[in-house]
C-alpha cells in the first residue's frame, strides 16, 4: 500500500505588530485593552516582531512648514512609492523634517498590524496620536494589506442610539480616516475598548458602574480573541 506523502508546507511569514500608545495615563483602560490585544498576538506568533511606541511618553512633534514642503512634493510629482519620499528633500529644513518622519514611516510600512490605544479626549483623539497620524500620513499613500486594531477607551457611552452618539469624533474618525485616506478596506479593521470610565470618578455617573464593568470585561476578552486571530 503506497503511503501519501507528505506536501512540504511553507511555514507563514513573520508578522510584525506596531503598537502605540496615546493615554497621558499609565494606568489607563486603553492601554489595558491595547495591551491584552498585543499579548495574545505574541503568544500566537513567538517570532513575530513587536514594535512599541509611546506617543505620550515620547511625543512626535508636530509638523512644521518643512513637512508641507514634502508633502506638496510628493503630490506635485504623483510618488505613490513611499521609498521614493526621500526625492522630496531638497534643502536643511526638509532633510531636519524627513528625519522626524523616516523612522515613523518604517515602523508602519513594516507593520502586518497596526495596533492603536487611543482615549477619547474631548470628543475626539489625543493630540499625541493626531501629531503622530499627521507626520505618516501623505498624499494619495496606501496602507491596504494591513490590518488595524483601535483600542479605545472613553469617560461616557457613545454606542449606536445613545445620545451622545454624534459627538464621537473619536472612533468614528479613526474607522473614516484609514479606509477613506489609506485605502484600508473595514473588514481589515477591528474596534474594541471600554466605555463609561467617568462613572469610576463622576457621583453624576455612579448608577452606571455596573455597564462600565460590563463593557470592559467584554473588550478584554474581545481583545484576547482578536490578539490571537490576527
Ligand atoms: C483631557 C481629557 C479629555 C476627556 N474628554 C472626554 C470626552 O470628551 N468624552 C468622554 O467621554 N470622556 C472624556 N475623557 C475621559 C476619558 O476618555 C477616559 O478617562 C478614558 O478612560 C481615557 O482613556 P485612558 O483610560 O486610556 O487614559 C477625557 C479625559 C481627559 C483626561
């Protein structure tokens, strides 16, 4: 009887995860969301390769005139080939922005996951995470083929049908932003995090303790499934 043998698999490619943290807070429940997400994607991939930023500890600047200049650049001549940026340098100023940019823009073009912690600060994203998005992002440059996790965390409810729905300017700019300026379809996207925080500190919003719990329990557990799926 002939035995079948065995097809030789090709074991799959390292992935890398860049992680970045935004929450002025050490403790912080986007922290502990975006932090079980990247524990179990290094449990499942021991080989990967897993890049942290802090953009609250270590903020990126933000832009100056030099970095228009580059970014006017790039879409003058149509460079849609990141590696090609570094044509855009023409004098001191541009070389003093692109070097502020180069290693943000490495970290993400080498990212398989992009991983972002992100608190609701009045009513949109930090300003550490927005420098950051300003910094990487050019003209008509496409992420597609990455996938992004949100972990975000917010004083009050903002789900569908709460009142405050129309003023989340946080999680609703992230899931238009990377699709409408990256190109990133939604279904490579994943948001989950935990809301009502203020009821742990605000007497207003003491009654609602118990569905604070509730929604952080879930996005743990959500972020431990997801972590380990990527
Ligand atoms: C500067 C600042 C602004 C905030 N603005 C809002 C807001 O507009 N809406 C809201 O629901 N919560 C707001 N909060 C509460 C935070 O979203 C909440 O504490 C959340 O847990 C912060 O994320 P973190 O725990 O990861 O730090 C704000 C908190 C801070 C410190």
């Amino acid at each position: 009887m002939p035995t079948t043998a065995a097809r030789p698999t090709t074991p799959p490619a390292a992935q890398t995860l860049l992680h970045l943290d935004a929450s002025a807070r050490r403790s912080s429940f986007s922290r502990e969301v975006g932090d079980a997400v990247a524990g179990a994607w290094r449990s499942s991939h021991p080989d990967g390769t897993y890049l942290h930023r802090d953009l609250a500890l270590t903020p990126v600047p933000q832009i100056g005139e030099a970095w228009t200049e580059l970014c006017d650049y790039v879409l003058e001549h149509q460079i849609t080939d990141i590696a090609r940026y570094p044509e855009a340098v023409r004098t001191p100023a541009q070389a003093d922005a692109w070097a502020v940019v180069e290693p943000l823009l490495g970290e993400l073009v080498a990212a398989d996951v992009v991983l972002i912690a992100a608190p609701m600060y009045n009513f949109s994203v930090p300003a550490s995470l927005k420098a950051w998005i300003d910094q990487v992002t050019f003209p008509k440059m496409s992420l597609a083929g990455r996938r992004f996790v949100v972990a975000y965390a917010r004083g009050g409810a903002y789900g569908p049908g709460t009142p405050r729905q129309p003023y989340d300017h946080q999680e609703r700019y992230l899931r238009d932003f990377f699709p409408g300026h990256f190109a990133v379809p939604e279904e490579d996207m994943t948001f989950l995090g935990t809301e009502l925080v203020n009821s742990l500190v605000d007497p207003a919003l003491a009654a609602r303790r118990e569905a604070h719990d509730a929604s952080r329990t879930a996005a743990l557990a959500a972020a431990r499934t997801v972590g380990a799926s990527l």
